[in-house]
C-alpha cells in the first residue's frame, strides 16, 4: 500500500496507547512537519508533555478553534479512545456545553465515537488520514517475519482462516479467528483479538494441561473489506503474540500493508522465543 503525500503540516490527534508514539516517531523519522493535539484523559505522558495543545474530549469547539487557527494539511487520529472516563472530564465546562454528544455516545463504543469524529473533522473542512497513510513503515511487510515457518497443517488453517473472514466481512464480524487446521475454533467478535484468544485456550486446553497443543493451530488477522482503516486498523504486538501462544497456536498470518506491528522487532522476537511463525500475507483474498 501506498502511503499519501501531503503537503505541509499534520496533526495528530492523539488518543490512548502505543500508536501516537509510535506515529510521531516514524513521522519524525520521515522528516514530516506535524504538531501534537492531545486528548485529554487518553494521551500518555510523554507525548502529553510534549503536546502543541491539549483539549477535553467532548470540548468539540475548542477542538475545532485549534485546528481552525493550525489550519492543518491533514488530520490523523492514532491510538484508542472510549466512553468519557472521569479524567476526560475535569472539563465540566465542556461536558456541559456538549450535553447532546454525551448522550449521543452514551450507549455507543470505541467505533462509534471514532466515526463520530471523523465525520465531523470532514464536515468542517478538515481531510482526515490514516496511520497506514503517513506511517507505513508502522505496517507488516509480506513474507516471513522471524525464524520460524508454517509447516503443512498451519498452511491450511491459514487458507481456512482467511476464506472465513473474507466471507464474514459482509457481516462486519470481527478481524481475526483461531483455526485449527481446517476447523475453526473461534471468531472474533466486539470482545477483542485478546479476549478471542482466552476463550480459544479454553477451548484448545488439553485435559490436566498435559500434552501438545492440536497441530494447526493459527491466528489470522486481517481487515474486513470496505473497512475504514483509518478508524479500526488491525494490529497485533507482543501481548498478542503471548496471547496466542497460551491459546495454543503454532503462528500468527497478518495482512501485509493492513495491520499494525505495534513494537515491530519486540513483536518479532517474542515469536521467536516463543517458537511461533509470523508472517505477512501478500495475497489475501
């Protein structure tokens, strides 16, 4: 996947998490111009304390008074943000001024707001893009990724796994599924990749914890069609990689161009520790 072109100044709006940091990194990497917009309540501390202004989740018109006065090429938003926390509040200004927005998002999750936000950049004139857009290098490459390769029965879960979530993307299932050679043994659904995996090694658990893990077992993780990447790409890291081997799993299949390596020589090496393949799909369906 290409990454855009921009011209002049980003900013990143910063929510929860690794991502903002790992995007600012690789923005300064590739020399781009940006500034910092933080969430507050959401941003972490290093990149807070270094932050061009902070403004409350749900302040939308200081949102927009800030990037009206930046006036910004483009906008990314990067890390995670959900249903206002006590800390997001402090603001009760804000909170009062944008009552309706509180309701609004009350019974909605991380999805909803986010495609709230989005919306709403673009109807006051703002372009909005994604992390794969400005930090591609953030990004799976094809191939194998580590020391370890799929054997025959991996292979095959590999094809079954990505048949299944090409045929459930019409659906708006989850990104990811644990397949047991030609079997699958779970699905993603609202819960998480994480959350998935806990029920799949509940579901792999040999009796007494005794014996070998069933042969085949694999993570496959990629976006569902038509989705909007710049709001719900896919990323795996080393928690993931951990996550997966307690399920069982012999290795992980990611969309190459399309998912997120958060910690990319962190992830890679825990594979490896841990005897699991990792690799990029060039070719997914």
């Amino acid at each position: 996947m290409r990454a855009a072109e921009p011209e002049g100044t980003l900013v990143l709006v910063a929510g929860a998490g690794r991502l903002p940091d790992l995007v600012a990194g690789s923005l300064e990497r590739a020399g781009r111009e940006f500034k910092v917009l933080a969430l507050r309540g959401f941003t972490g501390r290093a990149l807070r304390a270094r932050a061009d202004a902070t403004v409350d989740l749900l302040d939308i018109a200081g949102t927009l008074a800030v990037l009206a006065r930046w006036a910004p090429a483009r906008v990314v938003p990067a890390g995670g943000v959900a249903r206002p926390n006590p800390a997001a509040l402090l603001n009760a200004g804000a909170a009062l001024r944008n009552r309706e927005a509180l309701r609004a998002i009350a019974g909605g999750g991380d999805d909803r707001l986010l495609r709230a936000a989005v919306a709403l950049l673009e109807e006051n004139g703002h372009s909005v893009l994604g992390v794969h857009e400005v930090a591609p290098d953030l990004l799976s490459p094809a191939g194998l990724l580590g020391r370890h390769r799929p054997d025959a029965e991996a292979a095959r879960a590999i094809e079954t796994g990505n048949g299944l979530l090409a045929a459930l993307s019409r659906f708006d299932m989850g990104q990811a599924v644990v397949v047991v050679s030609e079997r699958v043994l779970a699905v993603e659904g609202p819960e998480g990749t994480d959350r998935m995996l806990a029920r799949a090694r509940g579901l792999n658990r040999r009796p007494f914890g005794h014996g070998r893990p069933a042969a085949g077992t694999v993570l496959v993780k990629r976006a569902k069609r038509g989705q909007d990447l710049r709001i719900d790409l896919p990323a795996i890291g080393p928690r993931t990689v951990r996550n997966a081997a307690a399920a069982g799993c012999t290795g992980l299949a990611v969309e190459a161009g399309r998912t997120l390596l958060i910690d990319r020589a962190e992830t890679v090496a825990e594979a490896d520790r841990r005897g699991l393949f990792l690799v990029g799909l060039e070719d997914a369906p």
